[in-house]
C-alpha cells in the first residue's frame, strides 16, 4: 500500500492515540417525536491530537479503515459507549439506547459477536440497551454479514439501517436482514419540506417502516419546518442540531430538560398530533371493517357462482350448448372477484 506522507503521519499517531488517550467520545440525543423525551444518544468518536489539536473524523477513520486500526478504535469506542450508558443508568437517569457506528472490518471480525457479548458482561450493560448502526454497503457479501448480525440479534443487541435511501439494494437488505430501525439519511431530510421528491421519499419511507414493523428515525434535524413535517408523518424518532450538537457526557446531562423543551416548544403541539394519529387510527379501522364486509360480500357472491357454475356444467353434459356462454360470463366475473379480494386485502 502506497501513502502520501501526510496519511504515513496519521496513520503513526493513530496508532499511539489510544494509548496516549487522545480520544473522547461525544454524544448526540435522540428524541421521540411523540413523547418528546430522549430515547437514545449516538457515540461518535473526535480525536485530539496533542500537537495538530482536533482532527476531524473524515481526516483519520478512512486511515483507521484502510490500515486496520479501526478494529483497536472501534472496540474502545464500543467499551467505553457501554461503560457511559451503564454509568448514566448507575447515577439515576432514565435507562437509554447507546448507539454505536460499525466499520466493514468491524462487522467481518470472525469473532465480533463474541466480543460484543463480552463487553456487555464487562460493563454490565443490557443487550436491549445497545444498539449498533450499519449501513448498506456493509451487507453487501451477505455470507459474511448476515450470519454476524443474527448472532448479535440473538444476543438482544438492536440494529439501525443507517443512511437509509443511499445504497442500490435497500429493499433487499430489509426483507433479508433483521433490522430494528431505519435511519433515513439526512440528505433527504435537509429539502423534505420544499423539494416534492423528497418530500415523497420521507413520507414513502416512514410509512413503509410501519408497514414492516419497524421504528424509523429522521437524522439532520435543524429546523422546525423538518420537525413538524416529520411529526405529522408521524416519524417516531428524531436527531440533528435542532435539539443539540454532540456534546460530552457531563454537557448532555444538563442539557437533558433543554432537549425535551424543544420538541414542546417548537413542534406540533401534543395534542394536535395525538388528535392526528386518532384519526388516522380510526380511518385505518374503518378501512379494516369496509374490507370485511367486502371480503365477506365476496365469499358469499362466489359461494352463489360455484353453484350456478356447477349447475351449468351439469346442462352442458347433459348436451345443452345454450349454457356454453353462460359459463364463459361466470369465469370472466370469477376473475373480476378475485381481483377485488386482493385489493380489499392489501
């Protein structure tokens, strides 16, 4: 492998960063739109370099990833996200979901599971508190992805789809993988209250989500437009710099009340979105009772086209041609019924 010398210079005091405890751990909260409390903060990872000062994680994790030092960073990130979750729940506050980033090299360990499992012993954490974003393009060899990710599913860990609508084979990856949540990336959401094709792909995306039995979260938040769209479309989870930038652990815990507030404040007020969701509840059993009595309707209207078929079936064979259009009519409606049970049933 080739480096330039400025690569040659990271990849050296990457290697002494951990040791020489360069990095922290900030945390960004996650809110549920509804409740307006925080469910969750994210872990991401800053490095403080004694001489250079902050250095952008776009500038050392593509290092970290082509050298393979990311499997050191990313164990300590995990460790030391356990260890904060598990020292929140310690002083009092509100048990809440860690999430972590996995790498590609991380994810094809072929002894990740073990390793995560043995951290949460460590730490004492609960698995059901842990949850760890991947993204598309990391479950791209399906052979080697797909049996990791069960086994942390099988440990109780959750998976996030990050930066969902970004990759060529989304679809796919949901049908076949057991995800717990959707990220859509922030690119969508920066123009989904002024741009009709991401307005549409937000909405399609939430929606599909429910559909899935999925949660859903909106990342990039920033303005109150974006809440309030997403509110009454009825995203569950949001995070971005509308409720707080990533801040340090003792910052974001007197920032807590300030978060919630925000939601309050400047979204859809509570009793708005409740009424909403009423509504949209009740429109949804309303279509479950119209699809009944048309499903019902249709048993009975074929109960009657099976005995008239039989009977002129029977006329036929006993050398009455007159009946011959008479069936042709009673398969042509049996085709049109059917057609009207699939619709009733989607």
């Amino acid at each position: 492998m080739v480096h330039t010398s400025r690569e040659w210079n990271i990849e050296t005091d990457l290697k002494k960063a951990i040791d020489r405890n360069e990095f922290r751990l900030y945390y960004q909260p996650k809110v549920n739109l509804l409740s307006r409390k925080i469910i969750g903060v994210e872990a991401l990872i800053r490095w403080f370099h004694p001489e250079k000062g902050l250095i952008p994680p776009l500038d050392f994790i593509p290092v970290a990833e082509q050298t393979g030092l990311i499997i050191p960073i990313g164990e300590w990130v995990l460790r030391t996200a356990c260890l904060q979750n598990k020292a929140w729940q310690t002083e009092g506050y509100l048990p809440m979901v860690m999430s972590v980033n996995l790498s590609v090299r991380q994810l094809y360990q072929p002894r990740f599971v073990q390793l995560v499992e043995e951290i949460l012993t460590e730490t004492d954490l609960k698995p059901d508190y842990l949850e760890l974003e991947i993204t598309e393009s990391m479950m791209a060899d399906t052979n080697h992805a797909l049996p990791t990710i069960n086994g942390l599913k099988e440990l109780g860990v959750q998976i996030s789809l990050d930066d969902f609508g970004t990759g060529f084979s989304a679809l796919f990856y949901l049908k076949e993988f057991p995800i717990n949540k959707i990220k859509i990336d922030q690119s969508f959401i920066r123009n989904c209250t002024s741009n009709t094709n991401d307005t549409t792909i937000v909405k399609t995306i939430i929606a599909m989500a429910h559909q899935l039995q999925m949660g859903v979260i909106a990342e990039g938040i920033e303005s109150t437009d974006q809440l309030k769209f997403l509110q009454e479309n009825f995203c569950n989870h949001g995070q971005g710099y509308l409720f707080s930038k990533p801040l340090l652990p003792d910052e974001l815990v007197g920032y807590f009340g300030d978060i919630e507030e925000i939601v309050s404040q400047v979204g859809v007020p509570k009793e708005v979105k409740t009424k909403k969701l009423m509504e949209e509840m009740l429109l949804n059993v309303r279509y479950r009772q119209f699809a009944k009595k048309v499903l019902n309707g249709a048993k009975n209207i074929n109960s009657s086209l099976l005995t008239i078929k039989e009977i002129a079936q029977q006329l036929r064979q006993n050398g009455d041609p007159s009946v011959s259009n008479l069936l042709v009519e009673i398969e042509q409606l049996e085709d049109i019924l059917l057609d009207v049970v699939n619709s009733a049933k989607l």
